[in-house]
C-alpha cells in the first residue's frame, strides 16, 4: 500500500482533495437546507402568528358591533335612545369604526355617527344599489352578519360594511352597520415585522391591505406563507393573508457566511490534499536520502583510495574507511574524534595553510603532499578537499580523498633523472655534431688557402656556406631549451648575415628585404629549408646583378593554418621555368631536391626579375617529423 502510495502520490492526494471537498459540500449543503428550513419555519410561524392577530382584530371589531345589537334586541328597541352615545364612543375609541349607522327594515339609512362626515348617507336607500343589496337581504333572510367586500363608500373612503341585523317582539327591525378599516389595527400588529411584506385580500380577491417592502422577494422563492382569517358567524368564509420575507429579512438573515464556509471548507481540503502531497513527497525524499546515505557509506567503504571527514581544526569527525586504514595504519577506533594522525606537529603549519586555501578557493584538488604513516615511514598522496554541502553545524566539515602516489612518486623522480640524462646527452650530441661541421668547414678553408684557381675557390666557400647552414640549425638547437626544433626567423637572419658577407664588395651594392613570421619549426624541415634559402641567395648574388653595381632581395615566410608559405625574389634578370625544369647543375639540383623533401609545391615567374615561391605543410610526428 505504501508504495502504492508513494508511485502515485500526486493521484492518491488529489483524490483525497476530491473526497474531502465533496464532504464539505455534502455537508455545507445539509447544512444550508437546515438553515434554509428553520428560516421557512420562522417565516411560517410568523404568519401563523400575525393571522392570528389580525383574526382577533376582525372579530373583536365584530363582536364590539354585535355587543350593541344585542342591546337593542334585549331592551326591545329602547336602547334606542342610548344608540348615537354608544356608536360615537365605539367610532372614537377603535379607530377600525370609521362610523356606525343604522338602516331599517325598508333598506335606508336612518342614522349614523359621526353625522357630520357623513350626512349624505342619511336618507340613502341601499335597496338601490346592487352591490349592497343582495347581501344585505341575505343577511336579514339568515340572520347572520353580512361582510361586504372592500368597496367604495358613498362617502368617500375604501372601507369594508358589517352589517348585523335586529329582530326583536319576532320582527326584523333593520340592521346596525359598521364601515370599518382595519389597516390602522393590522398596522400595530405588525410594527417592528418590517422584514416581512403582508398582504391581506378579501373574500373577491382584492389586496386590502399591505405592509413592508417587497424588494428582495425574488431571492427567496419558496419562502411565502399563506394563511387564512375565518370569519365565523358571518356570510363570508374567510380572507387570505400572503406573508414574505423581503430584503430586510435576507440581510438579517444573511447566507454569506455560509457560502465563505463553503469556500474555506473547499480551501482546507485543497491544502489538507497539498500538505498530504508534500508530506508524502518530504517521507519519499527522506527515505531516498538515508538509501543513498547507506549507498555512499557502502561505497566510501569500498573504495580503493583513503576516504576521511575533518572539521577545521583537522579533528576526524565521520568517516574513516577502510582504505585509509590500510594506507596510513591507524584504525579508525583510533583516528576517529582525533587530530589527524599522519600530520606530524612539523606538518601542522603546512596543514593549516592548506586549510586556508580550502577556504579561499572553496576547494582543494590534486595537491601532492608527503604525510608520514603509523610505521614512521613516508607516504606521497594526491589529496582532494571540499566542504560538505549542507553542513550546518557549528564546525563546517569537508570531505577528503587521498590517494597513495608514492609508487607513481618513485616513478616519476625516475623517469625526471632519465629525461634530464636524456636531454643532456642530446644536447651534447647537438654540441658535438655542430663541432664537427665547424672541423669540416675549417678543413675546407685550409685547403682553400693552398689554391690559386679563384673559381675553385669559390665553389669551396659555397661548399662551407652549405655547412654552416647546417650547423647553424645545430647551434641554435644546442643554446635552446627545445632539442627538436629552432625559432625559423632567428636563424634565417644569421644565414642571410653570413652569405652577404661573403658576397660583399665595394663596388657592389645588394639590398636584402626580409619578412619571417616567428615559427618553429622542427629540424627536418629547418635543415632543408636553410639549404634552400642559402642556394636561392647564392644564385642571386652570383648570376642575377651581373653587370650592375645594385640590387634587391626579398624573402617572406608566413604562416597559413598548417601551411607555409615562402616567397623568394630578386629584381635580376630572371631565370627562365624551362631551363630552371632542364638544368642539371649542382646548385639547380639541390633546389630540387630540397623542394622534394620538403614536399612543397612551388612557382617560378621571370617576367621583372625572378620571383620563387612554395608552400609546405608543417610536419608533426611520424616519418618526416624530428622523432
């Protein structure tokens, strides 16, 4: 179940986020009907209660109206005389009377009080008119009280007629009526309900009375009540009384705070799903951790090279592996919570500058440094620092891996000893092949001295000047510290010096023009190029300015990628490609030759003067490299 859980932890928490929410709505909207029915009950009760009220309003008016009647049966119509003061006092103590008459048994009107606001009822004959008529003769047929619907009075306002009828020695006599409103007593009753809208309608259906504003209805549909006000003892069944709440009653009774419920009921449940996810995300994480701690740990232990933890007074904190157990002979019993035991007190001050440069640079890597073992004897290591990430102790630790070198040490001191032999006895032989050359050159001058055929001589000097090109490359490779090649340009310069000397005369004037790019260049291809250039500047001085007392040479060398590039001219009189591809002479062939073994490409152009140029690549290793 657990890894259920973790494989699929974002599904499982947002199914718990759905769950959860979905209980908090089931609730919420349990809840909102409870609240929603208690305010119906409230609204209901309510009406009940004003209904009520207004019922005993009605019949309190009625029975007052049939109070006086009875008076008027029992004394036989001599009450009579007492009738204006008991209907002016019925009129100014209820204001729902608005006045009480008396009509006789020929239907018109005798009396009423107060007369003066309604004089023109006296003398009214209600046999005429028909909306009254009807009910009145009913009401005198049973004997019952006639209430009229809400009408238009002769004398002006709306009002309802209540008509009681009289009998008394067996006769009918008339009936005593009332005009009545009952919006005054309705008003008192439903003072401090102004969160309700009431109407109030008559047996025909007409609104006779209303209370309370009626904004805000259409928000609360299914709230309205309706109830009835029974008139017994009348002709009439009843009158229907309609009770809403409005505006006022939704802001009493405000549902915001239930729909903010909701959303903090959907918010929680969100976070509880989040809180659930990371949880499960931290749980998932921590667990990994302490696997790749007990990975780490397992290949800290394996490891072939010594594996420690210090902090930076050099005390091992942690680990202290095997390796380091067999490479330096402390166990870790005994090196654990201890300075370290191979850095001798006259290596503390070497440790501790160490550990200034982990600091400033954040790291140590491959710095080779001698330790001692347990045993007393030396041990070469390649040693690694760097602070654990992480750490947040007091004392930052760092992590160290050494390796032993002390065998690859012993090697390499070898191996120096060897190259050192090495380099002397191949400067020596540089030394000594350079010596000879000068013996052969110096021999060839003897031999010089002895002849008196000047053109014989000469073909000797140039013989000397092909080995001094030779040696110079020797000299130069003996007073450098490279044993394989020369800087090119710094020998050339030399060579150029050497052969104007030789050529040098008063009545001559011959401008040498140089431009050497400074590469190196091994010594198989410096040697053949020396060559090249000594015969190219011979040939110049020896066939090109004949019969004139000036002249120009120019040599470039540059460097083209892996390529390079030589250009040579004089401003002579040329030498033609045809007799340079046909001629056989000695200085010819060793252009040829040199121009072979350099593997160049070249041109020849002699149309103002004679200009030879070639290109060769640079040789590495290999065949035709210097090894």
């Amino acid at each position: 179940m657990k890894q259920l859980f973790e494989k699929y932890r974002f599904i499982s928490s947002a199914l718990i986020g759905v769950v959860l929410s979905i209980i908090v709505i089931l609730l919420w909207f349990g809840n909102k009907s409870n609240i929603e029915q208690s305010q119906k009950n409230k609204v209901r009760e309510t009406a009940q209660l004003v209904t009520l009220q207004f019922k005993t309003a009605v019949h309190d008016n009625i029975n007052t109206l049939l109070n006086l009647k009875s008076r008027l049966e029992i004394t036989g119509g001599s009450y009579f005389d007492f009738w204006e003061y008991d209907a002016g006092r019925m009129v100014n103590q209820d204001s729902s009377f608005l006045f009480v008459e008396w009509i006789d048994s020929s239907m018109v009107i005798r009396k009423v009080e107060p007369l003066e606001p309604n004089k023109n009822a006296i003398g009214l004959d209600i046999s005429k008119l028909d909306y009254r008529s009807i009910d009145w003769l009913q009401a005198k047929e049973d004997s019952v009280v006639n209430v009229t619907h809400w009408l238009k009075l002769v004398q002006g306002p709306d009002a309802f007629l209540v008509d009681a009828p009289v009998y008394y020695n067996g006769v009918f006599q008339g009936t005593i009526t009332a005009g009545m409103d009952f919006n005054p007593r309705f008003d008192l009753i439903m003072q401090g309900l102004d969160q309700y809208r009431v109407k109030i309608y008559d047996s025909k259906g007409t609104v006779f009375y209303q209370h309370g504003d009626s904004s805000g209805i259409s928000g609360l549909d299914g709230f309205s009540v309706e109830e009835k006000i029974n008139l017994e003892g009348t002709n009439k069944d009843y009158w229907q009384v309609s009770v809403s709440p409005n505006a006022i009653f939704e802001a009493e009774n405000n549902s915001n705070g239930l729909y903010l419920n909701l959303a903090l009921g959907i918010v929680l449940s969100i976070l509880f799903s989040v809180i659930f996810y990371f949880m499960q995300t931290a749980f998932a994480a921590q667990k990994s951790s302490l696997r790749a701690n007990e990975k780490t740990r397992a290949l800290i232990e394996s490891s072939p090279m010594a594996i420690y933890t210090i902090d930076t007074d050099g005390i091992v904190r942690d680990f202290w592996n095997k390796a380091a157990e067999d490479m330096l002979g402390w166990s870790q019993k005994e090196a654990m919570g201890k300075f370290l035991p191979h850095v001798g007190e006259e290596l503390k001050e070497d440790f501790h500058r160490l550990m200034s440069i982990n600091f400033e640079k954040g790291e140590i890597k491959n710095k080779e440094i001698v330790r001692y073992r347990k045993d007393g004897s030396p041990i070469h290591m390649r040693v690694s620092a760097s602070h654990i990430v992480g750490n947040s102790s007091e004392s930052k630790q760092m992590l160290i891996i050494a390796e032993d070198i002390t065998t690859e040490a012993e090697y390499k001191e070898q191996l120096e000893n060897s190259v050192h032999e090495k380099e002397v006895l191949l400067s020596e032989v540089h030394h000594r092949v350079k010596n000879n050359l000068a013996i052969i050159a110096g021999l060839i001058e003897l031999q010089k001295e002895g002849l008196s055929d000047e053109k014989l001589k000469l073909i000797l000097k140039e013989t000397q000047n092909r080995i001094y090109s030779i040696s110079g490359v020797h000299e130069l490779l003996y007073n450098t510290d490279s044993f394989t090649d020369i800087t090119f340009g710094e020998y050339a310069v030399k060579l150029i010096d050497r052969i104007r000397d030789m050529f040098d005369s008063a009545d001559k004037s011959i401008v040498i023009e140089h431009q050497f790019d400074s590469r190196r260049l091994n010594i198989n291809q410096a040697i053949p190029l020396g060559l090249l250039m000594n015969e190219l500047i011979t040939n110049s001085f020896k066939h090109a300015f004949n019969g004139r007392n000036n002249g120009r040479i120019f040599i470039s060398l540059k460097e083209n990628g892996d390529l390079i590039e030589v250009v040579y001219e004089d401003d002579g009189k040329g030498f033609d490609k045809d007799i340079f591809d046909e001629s056989n002479t000695l200085g010819v062939t060793l252009i040829k030759t040199l121009i072979d073994q350099l593997t160049a490409n070249y041109e020849i152009e002699s149309d103002n003067g004679f200009r030879f140029s070639f290109s060769f690549e640079v040789k590495g290793k290999g065949a035709h490299s210097n090894l």
